[in-house]
C-alpha cells in the first residue's frame, strides 16, 4: 500500500476583494500546466437559502452534519434538517466556480484547483513538479483551509511538496505577490 502524502499550502494573498483573489488564481493558472484540471470545492453552511443553490449545482455532493451530530449524504438524509452541513464536491468542472461563489453568501468555504503541475523554477533549483502539491486553493469568508477561522476577507493559497517548499515563495513571485504566512500542510 503506497502512503498518501498531503501538500503544504502558503498564502500569498488576503483581502477583502474576491475579484482581486480571483485574479491572481487566473494569473498562478496561467503559469500551471492544467492537464487534468478540475476544482474541489467545500463549503460549511448553516441556512437553507446557501444549501438549496448548492444542492442543485452539486447534486451529487458529499455532506456531513457538523458538530458532532449524526446525518449525511451517506446514510440518505435530508441536510435541511441537519443545518448547519459541510459539504464537499470533488473533480468539477472550472465553470462551476462562479456559480459557486454566487451562492455562498458569507459562508465559509474553499475552491481549489487540482492540475498536472507547477513549471521549472530553476531560480530556486526545481525542476518542473508533478501533480502532487500542485494546487491553488482559495479562501472564502475564512482564513484557514479546515475552514475554522471565519474572516470577512479572503485568501489564496499556493500548494507544492514539502521537500519543495521553495517553490512556494517563487510561484508568489510570479505573480507579484508574496508569501504572508507560514507553510501549512493541507488537509488532504
């Protein structure tokens, strides 16, 4: 059985301003290889009026009751019910990122997007990277990727290995920002 090894996540940007969070994903997309690219998305919601936009754009998504308490996705039962719900959907497709964000209102939640690979870096001595740890996730109405720390701004993380933790602060370069926190490993 082959371990699984979770990416380190850096944040290179916060701000009040999604659109300029989202400009700077596009610009990091821009320099990716995006082979293979989808986005993950998750969100912890307390009101009907989130879910039920959610629900139709991701019909298939896996929730969860929070706090401890009993009902999910897995066992059939309704999440109006068991407000407030995190929900979580893999491997769709760019498109739904708008739609997304339309719906959360000041829901806490992250987009992240899953590519090929992160390009040579030889200023810092790294070849191109491979698929594991090349993500970008952005933050929504929260600080932290476990979505644990509500925020009125937000925040973009870049994703590398932890061996290559260089990269991190390089990929920030190229983008004209800079790390502002410290490496973290993502929770998966």
């Amino acid at each position: 059985m082959a371990a699984m090894s979770n990416s380190y996540a850096q944040p290179i940007l916060r701000t009040a301003d999604l659109s300029e969070c989202l400009r700077v994903v596009e610009r990091l997309l821009r320099i990716a290889d995006l082979r293979d690219l989808e986005v993950d998305f998750e969100v912890l919601i307390s009101s009907a009026h989130v879910l039920t936009p959610l629900l139709k754009l991701f019909p298939d998504a896996e929730w969860w009751a929070e706090g401890g308490r009993s009902g999910s996705s897995a066992k059939g039962d309704d999440p109006l019910t068991h407000l407030p719900v995190r929900l979580r959907s893999w491997a769709a497709p760019v498109e739904d990122v708008g739609p997304f964000l339309d719906a959360l209102g000041g829901s806490p939640a992250t987009v992240r997007w899953d590519f090929m690979g992160w390009p040579e870096a030889p200023e810092v001595g790294l070849g191109a990277g491979g698929a594991r740890g090349a993500f970008v996730t952005l933050c929504v109405n929260v600080r932290d990727l476990e979505l644990e720390e509500p925020a009125t701004d937000h925040t973009v993380f870049v994703h590398v290995k932890q061996i290559e933790a260089e990269r991190a602060p390089w990929l920030a370069g190229q983008v004209g920002q800079q790390v502002i926190g410290d490496l973290v490993m993502a929770p998966y």
